[in-house]
C-alpha cells in the first residue's frame, strides 16, 4: 500500500505537470491575441503593445509559463538590486509588493521625468521625496532604474525617454505619459498560492477564487449528500426487484431524468417553485459572501437540478451492477441453502455490487466541483464553474488557469480516493 501511495503521488505531480503545460500553452499561446478580447477589435496597435507590456505578454512563453508557476519575484530582485517583499494594504487587506531597502518597505513613481521615491511608513502612510544618484547607464549610455512601481510591478524606467502608454481604467483607455519600457508584473506563482492578478476584478486570483471554491464546494457537498444514497437506494431497489413494475418504473424515470439536460430541468424547476409557486428563490442572489449559510433556501433549486441530472445514471449504473451480482453463482448457492434473502443482500450482493458504481461516483465528485457552469450560470450562483464562465468570456486567462488546475487537482484526488475505496469494498485487492 505504501508503494501504491507513493506511486501515486509521484504519478499526480507529473500528471499535474504536464497538464499545467498542456493549459498554459492552450489559453494563452491558442486563444490568439488576449488585449483584442479584452480591449475590443477596435483598440489600436499601439493601445494593445502597450496593454500586452503590462501584462507581461511580450515575454517569451517559456519565461511566462515559470512565472505562472513558481513566480517571478526572484528574477525581479535581480533587476531591482533588492529583496522583493509584500506587506498588507490596510484599504485594501491585500498583499501589495515593495522592495525592502535597508529595511524600509519602498516603492518608486515618475512625475514629469523626474523618478520619485515613495516609502511606507509604519502606520500605513507613504512619505515621498525625489531620488538622486538612483539612475544606472547601460552599455548604450542610456540611463535606467528598475524598481517596483505603484501597480505591484517591476519596471524600467529610462531617463528622459518615458514611454507613453495606455492604461485600462473603469472610464476605458488612458494615455499616459512618462511610463516604464519594460514590465515585469509580480506575482509568486501558482506553487506558492499566487497566480497573478484577475484582470477580470483587478484583485488577486487567490483572492476572487477561494470564495467560489468554497461555495462550489457546499453546493457540491450538499448535492452529493442527497443524491449518492438516494440513487444507490433506488438501483439497489430496482435491481432485486428485477423485471417487476417498480424495477420498470425507477429505471424509465431515472432514464428520463438523465436526458434531459441540465438547463431543461433547472429552467423548469425556476419556472414552477421559483415563479409560480414562489416556494423557493429563483436565482441564487447573494447578498453577502455567507449567503448561503444565512439563507440555505438559495441552494434549493440548484441541488434539486443536480438530483434530477445525476441521480437517475447512478441508479441505473447501481442497477445494472446489482442485477449482474444477483445473478451470481455465489448468491445462488446461497439463496439454495436458505439463507435469509435480508442477509443475502446486506451482507453479500450490496458490497459486490457497489464495486462498479464506486468509480462513477468518484468521477461524479470531480464534476459536481469543477462542471456546473451550466446549474451556476442558470441560476447566477457564484461557484467555480460560474467564476470559470465568466473569466474565459471576459478573458482573464489567469483567473482561467488557476481555475481549472483546480478541477484538475480534484479529478486526481477523486481518482486516487476511488482506488483506495476498492480496497475497502474488496479485502482481495491489493496494491503493491
């Protein structure tokens, strides 16, 4: 078992790997160019080279794909010449980057050519006086300085020579003047719990992402919990009950409730509770970031769509297996000896038979937390398969990767979690 353990460990790092790769290179290298989606097809060439330098888009793929994964603040520190640190906006309660210069949390600002120094004082405040002696020449004679700038990024500067550049506001495109040659924007990689900036809400991904996790996680925990005992319920009642009129009635209506997809039911449901009858909240409004725990009827309609979608291909899958075990030399021999059919059941057929349901429910775990887009989206429920809707419409590709390396992550565990589930279901399995 230990083996099989580290084995599998081993396996899901590489597996992780070359899903990261695979995901970078399909989102931002595949979709083609991102400023267009996220500026429009009517932004200028100019105004899209100058967004996609703040982005740090005119780097290299492989350079971007380290920063994504393991951050970027050491190859900033170089640039800077000083250790890069965060410390907590006390607006915000965000995570803002300074360079710590002999202990003084600093950061730097042009204003009509001139390179102004800001430092962070203990109460939160920022004093601010002009830099001298601060400015380095290249190997053309040019003046630069690179330092961590108010937008947590490390910039060039060069002196004289400020670059104009477009900065997206609320309002639309800014022009702005005495602006940085180069961008390194900062972030401490996926590895490290910092995939960068949503470019959808300006805030950390970490930041946006976790509430929806966590939400899409009740839901998920919720559904599950209502619909795996009831669907193995109704395929262990129907496949004892073989051929008779409530094995026909549980299988036709656990067969309709599966065709039908997703957004038939939920529509449906919102339409009879949500409007008409008024029993339930048609939409699932939040009000705050604890709304479903202040108001658990939100959870109502999305949990009773899932039911309808899942719980009739997990009976029907329970049923077919229990069928096939009942029909079982084993559970003749001893239904021939007389022993209580009761005992035979719980004791015999149930453990056997959930020996094939097991993995479909484990690959149902993985898609009830990363493949509601489409319950969320219906009923505007702010989980991870909504946050991933909106952030590939928009195109927040670092809110997308972080997103789905997520699903990723819990496809695996489910996998591995479904294989230690054999050794529970069947003491002869054995891993080596």
């Amino acid at each position: 078992m230990a083996r099989f353990i580290l084995r599998s460990i081993i396996s899901t790092i590489v597996t992780m790997l070359l899903v990261s790769i695979a995901l970078f290179v399909l989102i931002e290298v595949g979709s083609g160019d991102i400023t267009v989606k996220i500026l429009g097809v009517f932004a200028t060439p100019e105004q899209r080279a100058s967004y996609r330098a703040q982005l740090g888009l005119d780097a290299p793929v492989w350079q971007r794909y380290i920063d994504w994964l393991i951050g970027n603040d050491w190859r900033a520190k170089r640039k800077v010449g000083y250790p890069l640190v965060t410390a907590t906006n006390p607006q915000t309660g965000e995570k803002d980057w300074y360079a710590d210069v002999d202990g003084q949390l600093t950061r730097w600002k042009m204003e009509e050519g001139r390179l102004i120094t800001l430092k962070r004082q203990e109460d939160g405040s920022v004093t601010s006086h002009l830099s001298s002696g601060a400015w380095k020449i290249n190997e053309e004679g040019n003046e630069y300085f690179w330092g961590v700038d108010t937008k947590n990024n490390t910039v060039m500067w060069m002196r004289g020579e400020g670059a104009e550049v477009w900065a997206l506001t609320k309002a639309g495109l800014r022009k702005e003047g005495d602006g940085p040659q180069k961008y390194i924007p900062l972030r401490k990689g996926l590895l490290r719990g910092d995939p960068g900036i949503s470019l959808q809400y300006g805030r950390p991904v970490a930041v946006t992402l976790i509430p929806r996790i966590r939400n899409t996680l009740v839901l998920a925990g919720v559904a599950f919990a209502v619909i795996m005992p009831l669907a193995l319920f109704l395929g262990i009642l129907a496949g004892i009950n073989e051929g008779k009129p409530l094995d026909r009635f549980i299988s036709i209506t656990s067969l309709g409730a599966t065709a039908t997809p997703e957004f038939v039911t939920g529509i449906f449901l919102i339409l009879i509770f949500g409007i008409w009858l008024k029993w339930l909240p048609a939409v699932a409004l939040f009000t705050s970031a604890d709304a479903i725990f202040e108001n658990p009827k939100l959870l109502a309609l999305p949990v009773l769509t899932l039911t309808a979608v899942e719980l009739g291909y997990i009976a029907r899958m329970t049923r077919a297996s229990m069928v096939e075990v009942m029909e079982s030399d084993y559970i003749r021999t001893a239904i021939i000896k007389g022993m209580p059919k009761t005992r035979i059941i719980l004791k015999h057929a149930i453990r056997n038979a959930l020996m094939a349901p097991i993995t479909i429910i484990m690959l149902h775990v993985n898609w009830l937390v990363g493949g509601l887009v489409v319950v969320e989206v219906i009923f505007g429920y702010p989980g991870l398969g909504y946050y991933i809707y909106k952030s590939a419409i928009f195109g927040d590709f670092n809110a997308i990767e972080a997103a789905a390396m997520v699903t990723v992550a819990i496809a695996i565990i489910t996998r591995l979690l479904g294989d230690l589930a054999y050794t529970l279901l069947n003491p002869r399995i054995r891993y080596s």
